[in-house]
C-alpha cells in the first residue's frame, strides 16, 4: 500500500496525540517515524506505531514529559528527558548541543529518563545540517549477549555520526553493534517471514531462521567480540555515564508498561568553524568523497556509495512517490483511527 508521506505524518500524529502525547510532541514523532519510513528504514518507522500507543495508552511514556536541563558546564549538560517520547528529547537535546557547540566548539548532551528514539540518524543529520559534525549513541533493552555468553544483556546500541557537505549532510554512518537491529525481527515476525542464519540464536544458544525464536533470544554482533565491546561501551557512554538505566535495568519497550524505560542518550556536535574552518572542513571532504568515487570497483559494483547515500535517494524518491507500507502495518494505523473515532488520514 503506497501512501504520502503527509498524510501518513498527519495520521499518525492524530493518532498519538489520541493515545495521550501532547500536539507538539505527537507531531515531532510521527514526522520522526516517517521520516525512517522515507529513508527506507522500515525497523524504525511507522511499524513502531502500535507499541508507541500502547506505552502511551498505559503512561509508560509520558505525552508531555517535561525536557529539564539538570546541570550544565562549558562543554557539556545532563539533561532529563520527563519519561517523554525519545524522539521529542532526542530533536531537544541535539538542538541543544548545535547551540552550544557554536560558541564552545564542542558541545556534549548527555540524557537520563528518555525512552527508544528512533532512527539515530535522525539527529546526527540535524548537525550535519547546520555546517557541524553531529555523533549520536544511545541504549536499548537487552538483546545482545556479551561476548560468550548466549544470554541478552546488553541493547544492539545504535552509533551515527553525520558529516556537513556542500548540499547539506555530506554522509552520515548510522549502524548498530549487532548483525541487524532487533526491529528487523519485529518486521520479520509481522510479516511471517523466516530470517536468515547468522543474524541470531535462540534462547538456548542455537542458531535459528525463526523470528519468533530468535526474539526470545539474542542478535549476533558483528565482528564477534569486537561488536559485543562496542555495544558494552555504548552502554556505558549513553546509560551509566548520564544515570540513566543500562542493560537489563532498562524497561522493556514491548513487554512492561507498567513504568518508563529510563533510556539513555548522548549527542554530542563538532563545530568545524573553530578547527580549520568550515568552508575548508567541507572542501576536503567532498575531495575525500570524490577520490573514494573514483577507485576501482569490485566486480559488479556499479557505484561506490557514501555511508547513508543510499538512505537519501530512497527518501528523495519516496517523497515524491509515496511510501511502501506493509499492509499489515496499513491496516493497524486504520483501524486505530476508527477505535479512537478520528478521521483517516492514509
């Protein structure tokens, strides 16, 4: 089912602002999950709808948390997101470290009391987008396993940072420590579909194609031990650092609303302008971009993209064309307007 892109944003912050979040804050998500969804990161888009309700509908996020600064010193600030949704205190706290970081040169953000965010990227972008380098991480419920062990402990913790270029955001890495993110077994599971070996285990250690399973288990990380350091490390920086939940600690975002997930966040932007300049920054980039363009490629590469190049394309073209929703996806956001006695908007 292929729907606008307005619309779809329209809908679905009809729909969270019926589920409880303020306007504000339901229209910042919805254009939040759209967004994931026009850059061809379904995991993290509009299918995230029905759990984004249910927290809502039962006050495990809060629709009007508060956004408090807790501390502040030269180059960096604690911040408490209210038990609000992620992404309203995701776009506040970056904004926040944009700010800052043109005077300081380099401004971190930590953040306590958030919940899951969205699509990383997102926010890495909104540096890259104002001339700065923009780096993102935050922690995530269990479903990654330390390195030996076949039992989830830590989030598969999201990294992006995002690099400014002469039309915007040059590119931008957005990647988790793990095989693939947990929402590609969400989509995996709605959908039917098996997965692949390789990208997780069950709850017994033994490798498996079925979703189901595999979410019950663990996700594997890439490099093996290195990806498992990786996301320990993350967890460290986004949830320990700033006092928030890590590991185990943190709420499960599908299985307990009876209480906020206690997530934590860190942003943290490079002002160019105060190294070598930002006009000269962005030169040798694009330079490195182009030599990287021009090498020999592999047998049967036709192109040698950017880290989030792809991502980009996908989100010119669907905003132009609509985006592709599953139908299973298209039929919930449906059904929820009816239950909630709101007009459809897809």
């Amino acid at each position: 089912m292929r729907v606008d892109h307005k619309h779809l944003t329209d809908h679905c912050a009809a729909l969270l602002e019926a589920a409880g979040a303020c306007p504000d804050h339901a229209r910042i998500t919805a254009e939040g999950l759209v967004e994931a969804d026009l850059c061809g990161v379904e995991t993290h888009g509009v299918s995230r709808m029905e759990v984004y309700l249910k927290r809502l509908e039962a006050g495990a996020v809060l629709g009007e948390g508060v956004f408090t600064i807790v501390k502040q010193y030269a180059g960096a600030a604690l911040c408490d997101g209210g038990g609000a949704l992620g992404q309203v205190t995701a776009r506040k706290a970056m904004a926040l470290a944009i700010e800052q970081a043109g005077t300081a040169g380099c401004y971190t953000v930590f953040v306590r009391n958030s919940s899951h965010y969205g699509m990383a990227a997102t926010y890495a972008r909104m540096a890259a987008e104002a001339g700065m380098v923009g780096i993102t991480t935050t922690n995530a419920p269990p479903a990654l396993a330390p390195w030996g062990s076949y039992r989830a402990y830590f989030g598969p913790n999201p990294l992006a940072i995002a690099v400014p270029g002469k039309n915007g955001t040059a590119f931008c890495l957005d990647m988790a420590p793990s095989v693939i993110p947990r929402g590609k077994l969400m989509l995996a599971i709605q959908k039917g579909e098996s997965i692949p070996e390789g990208w997780a285990v069950d709850k017994e250690g033994n490798p498996t194609t079925d979703p189901k399973l595999a979410w019950d288990g663990t996700l594997l990380p890439i490099g093996g031990p290195k990806g498992a350091g990786l996301t320990m490390s993350l967890d460290v920086l986004s949830g320990i650092l700033p006092g928030a939940a890590f590991g185990p600690h943190i709420g499960n975002l599908f299985n307990d609303m009876s209480k906020t997930q206690d997530v934590g966040h860190v942003f943290t932007v490079i002002d160019p302008e105060l190294f070598t300049g930002r006009e000269v920054f962005i030169e040798r980039v694009e330079q490195m971009l182009a030599e990287i363009k021009a090498l020999p490629r592999t047998p049967g590469t036709a192109e040698i993209f950017a880290p989030g190049e792809i991502e980009l394309g996908r989100k010119t073209d669907r905003m132009e064309n609509g985006i592709e929703l599953a139908q299973n996806t298209y039929d919930f956001l449906v059904r929820k307007a009816r239950e909630y006695g709101i007009k459809e908007q897809i």
